[in-house]
C-alpha cells in the first residue's frame, strides 16, 4: 500500500483561499482510531462555499475538504467497528474541523459512522450523500408534523441535490409533489422523479402578500429568502414546511400571521450534528423508499480534478441532481 495518497485540499496563501488536488502522506491524516480506504465523495452547495472560499467553511488550513464519504474500514481501534464494513459519514464537521471525504484514506472517529445498508453501493451512497439524507430528515420531519400521503405539497430548488431526492422520496410515498425551479430544461427531468406539477421559482422570488391562497399541506424548502416567506403565506391550515437551505437567501422576510391565522409548523432541518439514531432511521428509509432507478436518473460521476470547476457550478445552481465525486479516478 502506497505511502501517498491523491487528496483535494483547502489551505490559504496570503489571505486567500485556494484548493487544489495533490498528493499527501497517509501519515499527514488526522489522529483518528478508523482508517477508512475512501472509494467516493460527492459535491453538496456547502462544498462549494468551502473550495471556492465564497464562506468560510474551512475553520483551519491545511484541510482536506469533503463533507460526505463513503468506503470500507481498513484499520479499527474500535470495539465497535471492523475491517471490511462498509461505512458512510455525512457532516459531523468534515472540511470544517475535520479532514474529510476528498482523499483515498481518511482517519475517522468512530461516533461519526453509520453502517450503509446493503441495498445501496458506495457509489449510490454518495448518489444520495448529504444532500439526500437531509432530503430524507425532511420527509421524516414532514410525517412527523401530520403530513398525510395523497395531500399536495412542494419541494423549491428542486432541479438540485437534495431537491431532486426530496421530489422522488414524496412521489414514492405517495404525495402529489409540486416541483419548484429556475430551470425550464429541468421540468422533464422533474417529472420523471415524480413531480405532479412543475411550477417557476420566480412565482415564490418576489415579496407577496403575508397570507395568500392555501396551497399545500407540506413543503421541503431549500432556498429561505422570499421563497420560504411565500410558501408560509402559501400553506394550508395546519401545515407544516421543512426548510433545510439558503441556496437563495438566509434571511426569512414573513410575517408571524401564517403561524397564527393558519397554525403552520415550521420545522429547521440540521443534518449535520444529527444524533446518530435520527441518521441511522434515515439511511434504513432511504433504503426502503429511493427507487435506485429514479437514483441513478439524478447522478453524475466525476474525478477529484474536476472539483474546482463544480465548486463553481453548483454555487452558481449550474448542476442538476448529484454528483458522485470518485476519489481513485
């Protein structure tokens, strides 16, 4: 086994932040009981803040960046945890304060790993990553609050990652899913996962009214801004929203009436210190109700020297679905 191992890494240089793939010592990677052998990684909004340094995600440099991993045990110092179990990490502070999933191995504490259940490869593990296991906290989250099957409900961003997984998890399920985007070529692809009803962001971008038209009984939203203010005026009594993002906007401009008049629910979705029994009832549903067809319809892969160029993409909401990053290509 090779000394050096191919790593994409965050540093600053005078102020600056730039990331670049290079090669790094396994003996450079953090003090951690759990080597894991790193078979693929993939590309959420918050990898793109942290590699194009547009917010300060890295919180110390040299880090190798990666929010997500997924790949097979090679060393345990655990009791827990064995050689050639299949394992996933998504969050927990990788890129953050902790080297993540761009690089071949990567020394892990073993708190972070949820085994990945059989019905998925590694390579559809990081198909769903971050993004569609917070997809799926949302729909949990949803259930949680009443939402019934049958009811319309609606996913805004939902061309992107945890959009996408978020549109074919309801449709499955049983929901009529209206599907909120930016991007007129997405709308077959929309309906293909699923959606019901395609409707343009710029209907939700604008300020509107604080209470309006009752709408849908649920809605995933991952944008915040105007969007997630009108989805509240827009929701039906007893309704309850998920919101999980700020790929438009972190401020909320709405108004305390839709909670008052309508007793809406809204619910804040944190995928990234989530307890480990709340990740864990999440992969397990995932498993039992993503339809591996619709996953593999949503997913690209691509090598670790392509990443600045996603990084920018994605912030820019150029990538459609999810992006397998494959870290051995």
């Amino acid at each position: 086994m090779s000394d050096m191992i191919k790593a994409f890494v965050i540093d600053s240089i005078d102020g600056k932040v730039e990331s670049r793939l290079k090669e790094i010592s396994r003996a450079d990677l953090p003090d951690e009981p759990i080597l894991v052998q790193v078979a693929y990684s993939t590309v959420n909004f918050k990898d793109g803040l942290a590699l194009t340094g547009v917010a300060p995600i890295a919180q110390k440099t040299p880090m190798v960046g990666g929010i997500d991993l997924a790949g097979t045990i090679v060393e345990s110092a655990s009791p827990e945890w064995k050689p050639g179990e299949r394992v996933v990490i998504n969050g927990w502070g990788l890129s953050q304060q902790h080297w993540g999933g761009y690089a071949q191995f990567q020394r892990v504490r073993p708190e972070w790993l949820v085994r990945l259940p059989d019905t998925f490869s590694l390579t559809q593990a990081m198909a769903i990553g971050t993004a569609g296991y917070t997809a799926m906290l949302c729909v949990l989250a949803l259930e949680r609050m009443g939402v019934k099957p049958g009811r319309d409900v609606l996913v805004t961003g939902a061309a992107g990652g945890v959009g996408s997984v978020a549109v074919a998890l309801l449709a499955k399920l049983g929901y009529k899913v209206a599907a909120s985007t930016g991007r007129p070529e997405t709308h077959d692809y929309l309906r293909g996962l699923g959606a019901s009803a395609v409707i343009d962001r710029s209907s939700l971008s604008s300020p509107g009214a604080p209470v309006q038209d009752e709408r849908w009984a649920g809605a995933i939203d991952t944008i915040g801004g105007h969007a997630l203010a009108n989805v509240l005026a827009q929701t039906a009594y007893g309704g309850a929203i998920a919101a999980c993002g700020l790929a438009s906007s972190r401020d909320l401009p709405a108004s305390i009436l839709p909670f008052v008049l309508r007793g809406i629910a809204l619910q804040g979705i944190d995928s990234v210190m989530a307890p480990k029994a709340a990740r864990e009832e999440a992969w397990l549903r995932l498993a039992a109700d993503l339809d591996p067809r619709k996953l593999d319809a949503m997913t690209s892969i691509a090598p670790m020297s392509e990443l600045t160029e996603l990084a920018t993409r994605i912030l820019a909401g150029d990538i459609r679905g999810r992006t397998v990053i494959d870290v051995n290509a």
